[in-house]
C-alpha cells in the first residue's frame, strides 16, 4: 500500500508538468507566453523573462513561472483528477 501512493504521488507529478508542457506548447511564440503568463497572474517581469529564455519545453514545465502561473489546484480545477487523491478516497470506501 505504501508503495502504491508514492507510485501515485510521481504520476501525479509528472501529469501536471505534461499538461503545463503542452501549454507550452500552444503558446508558441514568446508574445503570446508573455501575454498568457501575465493574464494567469505572473509579474510582467518575470513573464518577459520567461517566454524568452529560450529554454526548452519540458525544462519550462518544471520552472518555478509555470508552477506559480498554473499551479496544481488550477488543473484540478479544470478537471485534472489527482490519482493519489482517488486512491485515498476508494482506500477508505473499502
């Protein structure tokens, strides 16, 4: 059981970077990062220095601006189911 939460806990980790990746991804050019960054509530700084830092996708889903921009509860929100969050709801159900 133990080991099954932690299983689910990195899943879950890595879930919520892949969905900021393919934000991304979507928003190719550094004008439209910056202006997706700044309307989900970073500082214009920091957003300008983030759409052109020219690092790579998946590096940028783990950066601190895309954490603090889309942060976990605001992909629950959007429908995002935590897998460790269901394992502990249907572990107490039995």
């Amino acid at each position: 059981m133990a080991q099954t939460k932690n299983v689910f806990e990195e899943t879950d980790e890595w879930l919520r970077r892949r969905c900021r990746w393919l934000l991304w991804r979507q928003w190719k050019k550094p004008r439209t990062r910056f202006k997706k960054l700044v309307q989900l509530g970073l500082d214009a700084e920091r957003a300008k220095q983030s759409a052109g830092n020219g690092r790579g996708p998946w590096w940028n889903a783990g950066a601190s601006h895309m954490n603090a921009s889309v942060p976990a509860a605001g992909l629950a929100a959007q429908g995002l189911l935590s897998l460790s969050v269901e394992h502990r709801r249907l572990a107490v159900a039995v």
